[in-house]
C-alpha cells in the first residue's frame, strides 16, 4: 500500500525518534492508517519480526484482536505487573523489577487511550522503549487519563480517501469536526438510523454481534430481553450468549486459547453445580487456609470456533450491574450473559455489525461525542443507530 505525503512524514518522524531510543507517539483518527505506518516503521525501518516486539494492551478483548491479526499480545497488566491477593482476597498488582523485562526490545501499545497514566508512568520507570498509537477522540481512561495522544510526535488528520466513502467513516468525521450524529435515514450499506428502537425487528436484535450501550444498567436490560426472545429461562443454558469479564491466562482450550476478558462464546455445554477447593491467606490465623466453594460448571466454545473453554463459574455474579470479581477469594472463572456489552468496555474491539444505543453520559457535548464517536468506530461493515 502506497503511503500518503502526511503519513510519509509522520513515518519520518517516528523513525527518527526511535534512532535516538525515544519513545514514538502517533496519534490519528479513525481510517488515517496509523495500524499501517506502525507495521512499516517495525518491519521496514526498525527491521524487526514479530517475536521481537511486545505487543501490550490495556483490555483482554484489545489483545484478541491483535492476536487474530497474527501478533503476539498479552495484557500490559500480564507483561508489567505480578499478581498476588491481600488478606482480604483482593487482587494486588506489584511492578515487575526491569530485570525481569530485559527481554523486551520494543513494547507496542496499539490503543494508548485507555491506558492510565499511572501505567505510563510504570513503562518509563523500567526504561522500555515505547510506541504507542491510537485514537484521541475516543473514550478516555478511567481515573486520570494520560496525555500522551494529546502531545503526540505526529497527529494523522486525514482519513484515506476510501474511508470518507464508507457512511460509517464519514459520520465518525462528521462527529469530530462537526459534533454531528448520524441523520434518521439510510445511508448507503453499512449505516441506518432508525426513527425508534420499535422500527428494529426482533431478528436484527438477535442477529447482532453485538449492542453497544452506555450503562450497565441497560446492558443487564437488554441481555435480559434477548435472553426472552430466546425463550430462555434456566440461569445459564446451551446456547446462551456470553462474555467473559475477566482474565484468567492460566486457563485455555485443548488448542491454547485462554480466556481473555472480553472474547464471546456460546454456551455448548451445562455440566451442573461442583464444589472445589480454593486456598487463601487467611488474616485471622495468618496462615495459609482453604475453603470449599460452589459453583456452576460449563463448556463454553469461543465464536472464532476451536476447542471449548471448561469454566467453573460464580452463579452469584451473572446478570449483575457490577460484578464482585474477588468474591470467595478467588478461584472462579467470570462472565456475563454477552448479548451487550457498555461503549467503554468495547475500547479496543472491532465487531462486523452491530446496534448502538445511543446513549452517553458526560458534562460536556464532546463528553457525549467521544462516546458515540467510540461507539460507531468499533464497527466494519453494519450498524444500526439508535437514537436518543
């Protein structure tokens, strides 16, 4: 692919960033091809594979994405971080000392937007040499969001020319320069806005890859009321659509798929309620303990096909606004009926087709934009917008 003059030189400035061991920040809005100069600058200038670079992102379901691309992500958590429980059973995240990470060449975060600055913080302490890329009108990080596709060495302001073609490319423009929405209406194959939700028939909510809303209290509404189209009754049954809500990297298929917070599957099997036991520290005695807990197990087969996933899961935390996902200190797999999922867990994911429900939250109308700009640019092909 023939490069632009505005990415040649963005391609330039990168290049000489990471000549003098820098950091690389590209920044870009969606369709500008900020995926293509990082490939170039990696393979062609730097001269590096693919094993020698760390791919990282900030959500399990960011990093399927870039493993279905064929490049080898873990969760920055995963690749920074040691994991161990306090007396309590929570879940505490100690920095890897830099001697332990001297294997890595080059850390590649593909979307720097939801990444704290806490964490960025965390990556300059051990001296890794960064590039990083992503999209600043999306969605920030929770907590204090770090400025980094802000400041940027190189800002992508033009989308390809066939991006502008595509209904959804164009009004993501549309929402960035112009803090516009999507008109009711048909616009060309991959956009239409209803009216109404009542214009929307039970077959397109079903046939969805996904709904994309912007409260877990409407996510919990509309798993539910799918769930019922289904005719589906039973707490968890063969068939049943679901999300996995937390990572667990210890736990793969038969062909090594592990379960990564985020990836959808379809329930293929419900072998009934188990018992196991789980350790812990317990801070009365403090010793190390052990408890019995219950559970319901199930196979789950990931939508991309292959061997099932086999899954002990807390029946406590299914269809829940926020789940606790330390309850009975560990030793659970997490996940939730996967119908609809919020805009702010979907950063990082790309869907084929899908429904929006319009729905933000925010002080601010740029508040409102980032959302729904978020929400309409995690598809490719089809979406349906649902208005306010």
């Amino acid at each position: 692919m023939k490069l632009t003059q505005q990415q040649e030189r963005a391609l330039i400035t990168l290049a000489k960033k990471i000549s003098k061991s820098e950091n690389a920040i590209l920044s870009g809005i969606a369709g500008s091809g900020k995926s293509t100069i990082i490939k170039t600058l990696i393979q062609d200038i730097m001269g590096l594979s693919i094993d020698d670079v760390v791919y990282g992102t900030f959500t399990g379901r960011a990093s399927k994405v870039l493993r279905d691309k064929g490049l080898p992500s873990e969760t920055l958590h995963r690749i920074l971080y040691d994991v161990s429980k306090d007396a309590d059973g929570k879940l505490r995240f100690t920095l890897k000392p830099a001697s332990d990470l001297k294997h890595i060449q080059l850390l590649v975060i593909d979307e720097l937007g939801p990444v704290p600055q806490s964490m960025i913080d965390d990556i300059r302490r051990l001296g890794i040499q960064l590039i990083g890329s992503g999209d600043p009108f999306q969605c920030d990080a929770i907590g204090k969001p770090n400025v980094l596709l802000r400041t940027p060495d190189f800002f992508l302001d033009e989308p390809h020319r066939q991006a502008l073609e595509d209904p959804l490319y164009y009004w993501a423009n549309k929402m960035r320069t112009e803090q516009k929405l999507p008109t009711v209406g048909v616009h060309g194959e991959s956009l239409w806005v209803p009216s109404s939700i009542d214009e929307v028939s039970d077959e397109q909510k079903q046939t969805a890859e996904i709904i994309l809303c912007g409260f877990n209290k409407t996510r919990v509404q509309l798993n539910s009321s799918l769930r019922k189209l289904e005719g589906r009754k039973d707490l968890l049954e063969v068939g049943d659509k679901v999300i996995l809500t937390k990572n667990n990297w210890e736990t793969v298929t038969a062909d090594g798929f592990p379960v990564i917070n985020g990836a959808i599957g379809v329930v293929s099997a419900v072998h009934g309620y188990r018992s196991k036991e789980v350790f812990f520290f317990n801070r009365r005695t403090f010793k190390k303990d052990s408890k019995m807990i219950s559970g319901l197990s199930v196979s789950v087969t990931p939508i991309e096909g292959g061997a099932d996933w086999v899954l002990f899961v807390d029946p406590q935390q299914i269809a829940k606004e926020k789940q606790d996902l330390n309850s009975e200190l560990g030793g659970f797999h997490y996940l939730d009926y996967g119908h609809a999922m919020t805009i702010y867990k979907s950063q990082g994911s790309e869907f084929r087709k899908g429904l929006v429900f319009n729905q933000t939250f925010g002080d601010t109308t740029e508040d409102h934009m980032r959302q729904s700009y978020t929400a309409l640019t995690r598809f490719k092909e089809k979406v349906i917008w649902i208005p306010r």
